[in-house]
C-alpha cells in the first residue's frame, strides 16, 4: 500500500473557535487505515484531455459546485481543461473495464516560492464510481508525487459544505482554516525518500500496464461482439433462403 510519510500535527478539539477577530482554525490528527484493494492510478497526459472532458461534463449541477466553487458548465470546463498544463501539473485518473474515466484528480503546483513550494490539490469522481475511496486514493497519489517532486505543502481549497473532501484531508492528517463557505486545509509532507520514490514508480508501472490490459481486453469484446453480429446476420440470411 502507497504510504505517506506526513509531519505529525498537534491534536486539537475540532469545536474549538478562534477569536471573533480571526477565521476558525481546526487541526485533525492523521488517522490509520485498514489496507485496501490497490487501485491503478496512472498519470494522465495530453492525448486525454477529451476524456478529461467528459468525465467532467458528466457531473451534475452540485457535483461542479463541489468541484469549482461555481456551477461550471460546459463552456467553462473546456476552456478549464484546454488550459491544463501537463508539462508544469500533475493530472491523475482512474480508468474502469470501459476505458471510462470515473475518477480525476489535479495537482496544480505553485508559482516558485523558494524554500516552501506548494501544490493545490482537486478531485472529482463520478456518482457510480462513490463510495469506493477513489478520492482519497487519488489525494495519497497526488500527495506522494508532490513529496517526490520536493513541494513541502499540499493545499485543498473547498467549500465548508465539501464533507466528503473535507474528511478525505482530515484522515490524511491535515490542518483546517475556515473563513465562512470556504476551508483552506494543508498537509506538510516530508521530504523524499528512496523508498517513495520506488513506491512511486512501481504504482505508475503497474497503473499503465492495467491500462494496457483494459484497452486490450476492450478490444476484444468488440471483435468477439462483431463476430456474433456477423453469425447472426449470416444465420438469418440463410433461415430467408
């Protein structure tokens, strides 16, 4: 299992409030988690951009909501993914059996700020795909990348509502500040080691041979399906005879 070597955050009561004179601040400790089924996440690149597209037009009204902080629509979210950069970010996916990517996450890094870089994370993941961690699979791959690449923060910027995003960042370790109906969380990671770096490069390896086996066994359902449509056709032709 990918691991995530993050600093150790101060516990704190999450009621707690801050002076009236400053935003609210919580902090959550990280939280251990059961193993579970490796997911094949790969990187994406730019001949994905179309399907980058469609998974994000496939979310509803509120899911963009989540996603954006507005309701995006159709216009807005492709002069969003023209815009995306694969040279200087980070894009990751996940592929079902369909080759139809259900889940996106975006790891936007920082302007050069020195001795601290920092990266921005976001995530999306279709309504059918839920409830199965994709998200907060997609954040520890994000999260192990930036480590890798030697960024020293990761930042979600999310609505206050965004629970679900909100406890994918908390169970990872993270500190909260919440102004009103947002909530800027960050994680401070640790530097690099050769160990995350081989987990790295050996979860990037496998994602792309997954991709590899879907696209082939894709290919042949279709064959097969052209076949039986040609048998069929070809028994009809005969019964007519």
């Amino acid at each position: 299992m990918t691991e995530i070597f993050l600093d150790s955050l101060v516990s704190a009561d999450p009621a707690a409030v801050a002076p009236a004179a400053a935003p609210q601040v919580l902090v959550h400790a990280s939280v251990a988690r059961k193993a579970d089924v490796v997911v094949p996440i790969r990187s994406l690149g730019e001949n994905h951009r179309g399907r980058i597209a469609r998974h994000l037009k496939a979310l509803d009204t509120h899911d963009r909501y989540y996603r954006f902080g507005f309701t995006a629509n159709d216009a807005q979210i492709d002069r969003y993914v023209n815009g995306l950069d694969f040279e200087r970010d980070e894009i990751f996916g996940i592929y079902n059996r369909n080759l139809v990517l259900i889940a996106v996450a975006h790891l936007a890094y920082a302007p050069d700020t020195g001795a601290n870089p920092s990266a921005e994370f976001g995530v999306s993941v279709l309504p059918q795909a839920r409830g199965r961690h994709y998200g907060a699979r997609l954040f520890e791959r994000a999260a192990m990348h930036a480590r890798n690449v030697g960024v020293s923060k990761l930042y979600v910027h999310v609505l206050s509502e965004n629970t679900a995003m909100l406890k994918i960042a908390s169970h990872a370790g993270a500190m909260f500040v919440r102004d009103g109906a947002e909530t800027e969380g960050y994680l401070t990671l640790a530097p690099a080691t050769l160990n995350s770096h081989l987990t790295e490069l050996v979860n990037e390896q496998l994602a792309q041979v997954n991709y590899q086996f879907k696209v082939q066994a894709r290919q042949m359902r279709h064959t097969i399906s052209s076949l039986q449509s040609a048998w069929r056709g070809s028994d009809r032709a005969e019964k007519s005879e």
